[in-house]
C-alpha cells in the first residue's frame, strides 16, 4: 500500500506542476492556436481582478505567472515541497476567490480551481515525498547523524 501512497503523492506534485505549467505555456503562446497570448492574459487578469486597480494589473499577471513557474519547478523536483504546495494552494484559492468576486462561483467550478486549491493543500500534509531533492536531504542528513 505504501508504494501505492507514494507514486500517488509524486503523480500528484507533477499533476499539480501541470496545471500552471499549462497555463503559463499558453499566457506566452506555447499551446498555439489552443492557447492564448500575453495580451489576452492581462485582459483575463483584469476581468478576473475586477475589484483591483487598472495600474496593477500587469505586475498581479506577472506575480501570478512567476508564482506559478517557481510553484511549479519545485513541485516537479520536490524542493520544499511542503512550502510550494502550501504556496500554490494559497495562490489557487487567491485565483477562486477573485474568480467567485468577479464572475460568480459557476467560473471557479468549471475550471476546477477548487480541486487544484484542495489537491494542493492535500500535498502539503503529506509526511514525505519520496523521489524527491527533500527526500534526497532527508536521507543524507540522517545518516550525518
């Protein structure tokens, strides 16, 4: 059972990773014509962010997007894991909030920004991540010991 726990635990860092990937991949046109572009991001951002300022619009995309990039590495290669699951849930539940304030909570549901918020927050309780640099540490640092 407890391998069965651990390959679900690294599928769900790099489900996770995935879902921002994917997301940045198309803020800079990576999925084509599938995708959107950055311009359309920053009219995204602004509708999704109704309540905030014109003027900061552009610096929450690009916080989000760095956000998202910094989550997502070190999601893939478990660095801190617990800190960047903790980071993305944090940052999706910012998203479904603005998104639920902006356009009602039909939006934040059909995009599912709930599931990856809680599969987030699920990752960060997690007692270990194996196949990962924090594992990697782990082990190393006991046997210092």
């Amino acid at each position: 059972m407890k391998k069965y726990q651990d390959i679900a635990i690294l599928l769900l860092r790099w489900a996770t990773a995935a879902n921002f990937l994917s997301a940045v991949a198309s803020r800079f046109g990576l999925w084509g014509k599938e995708g959107s572009n950055w311009k359309d991001f920053l009219a995204y951002t602004a509708e999704v962010n109704s309540f905030a300022p014109a003027g900061i619009i552009p610096l929450l995309a690009v916080a989000s997007t760095t956000l998202e990039i910094i989550f997502s590495l070190m999601l893939i290669i478990g660095y801190k894991t617990r800190w960047a699951a903790c980071g993305a849930a944090l940052l999706t539940l910012v998203f479904a909030l603005a998104m639920s304030y902006s356009f009602g909570i039909k939006e934040p549901l059909d995009y599912a920004v709930f599931v990856d918020c809680t599969s987030a927050f699920l990752l960060a309780t997690m007692p270990r991540y194996r196949w990962s640099i924090d594992e990697k540490y782990h082990i190393s640092k006991n046997r210092k010991q």
